[in-house]
C-alpha cells in the first residue's frame, strides 16, 4: 500500500511570495501515476499537474511540478489571493492528506 | 462543454444500500478510465473505486461491498453502494482520466449521509 506524506500541513503566504509544497511517497513508483490537485472550500478538485511535471489545460505557468523516484513538489511561483485552497497529491490510486495555503 | 453530473446520493440508514450515477455531457464516455472520489466531512480526498477497460479497482475499505460500472447506452459510470457504513459518508466525486493517468474532469459531488 503507498503512503503519501504532505508538507507543511498549511503554508501561510503573502502575495507574490513563493510557495514549495512537498509530497513524499512510502514507495517508488512511476512518475508518470503523480498528480496535483486544487481544491477551494465547496468545490470538487481541480487537475493542476500530471505526469509529475505537465500541467492541466488552461493552468497558470506559476504553477509547475517537479521530482521523481519518491519526492515530488508542486512549486506556485508567485501566489495570488485566488491560490487559496487546499493542495492534494495522488500517487496511483492513493492521495495525500493535503496542504492548506493561506494567503493574505 | 464537458460535464460530469452526479447524482442518487440521500441519506440512507446503516447496513442500506443507494446507487450514485454520473452522467456524461458534452462528450461521450467511451473507454476513457472513469473513477470515483470522496470526501467525509472536513477531511481530505479518498479515492474510492476506478473502472478501467475491462478492469474495476476498489479501496480496501469498500471491496466488496461496493460495484463500479459503465453503460455506454446512457453515457453513465454508476456506483453500486451495499453494506452501507456511518463511516461511508461523505460527498462522492465522479471524475474521469482521459488518458494522462490523472482525473482530468470532476463532477461537483453528490452527498451521501449514512446515520439512523
């Protein structure tokens, strides 16, 4: 069974500071099975990242996604108020516990 | 537009069963890996049950008790939910990979409450 560990828990930003998400599996798979999505209070996921590194149709190029083997990292290059929103990993079939990024 | 809309959610004692289905708009489902998601109250994402071609995955904490399927007459991915749990509520996502190993199309949820 993988496990995916997320760091921090919640990420407190200012905007246009830079935002580094972790995300660590307990086994090394494919990088081609990791995905990153947002999801904002009261709205279902949103597919930021696949395949480690490609980004989803129409998401912004601050966002990119970088690692492989079992380290992964979702970088926001400079976040804006509308980053806001709890940030989710998934390996296969297995998602992370999340990061929440706050910014004000 | 391409839309996923999900629906059968209730609220349903334990050991009760429901039936969630997502229909398909704006495309056709064909053979493209169709999944579902949920997500208890407060908590994070939990991947629940994906339908391949010719191949159905399910987490541990539903095997068996729930069924995942397709019917491409009705442009639909049902989820069969039996043996029904407290532990099962939550908001139920549909979502679908069109090919880059990733749910690249998200319904917005429908909301399933296990409680007597």
């Amino acid at each position: 069974e993988i496990v995916l560990t997320q760091s921090p828990g919640t990420l407190a930003l200012s905007p246009g500071e830079r935002a580094t998400l972790s995300c660590r599996a307990s086994q090394r798979l494919s990088s081609t099975y990791l995905a990153w999505y947002q999801q904002k209070p009261g709205q279902a996921p949103r597919l930021l990242i696949y395949g480690a590194s490609s980004r989803a149709t129409g998401i912004p190029d601050r966002f990119s996604g970088s690692g492989s083997g079992t380290d992964f990292t979702l970088t926001i290059s400079r976040v804006e108020p509308e980053d806001v929103a709890v940030y989710y990993c998934q390996l296969v079939f297995t998602f992370g516990p999340g990061t929440k990024v706050d910014v004000k | 537009e391409v839309q996923l809309l999900e629906s059968g959610g209730g609220l349903v004692q334990p050991g009760g069963s429901l039936r969630l289905s997502c229909e398909a708009s704006g495309f056709t489902l064909g053979n493209d890996d169709m999944g579902w998601v949920r997500q208890a109250p407060g908590k994070g994402l939990e991947w629940v049950s994906t339908l391949s071609t010719g191949t159905t995955y399910y987490a541990d904490s539903v095997k068996d008790r729930f069924t995942i399927s397709r019917d491409n007459s009705k442009n639909t991915v049902s989820l069969q939910m039996n043996s029904l749990r407290v532990e099962d509520t939550g908001v139920y996502f549909c979502a679908m990979d069109s090919g880059n190993d990733a749910f690249d199309v998200w319904g917005q949820g429908t909301r399933v409450t296990v409680s007597s």
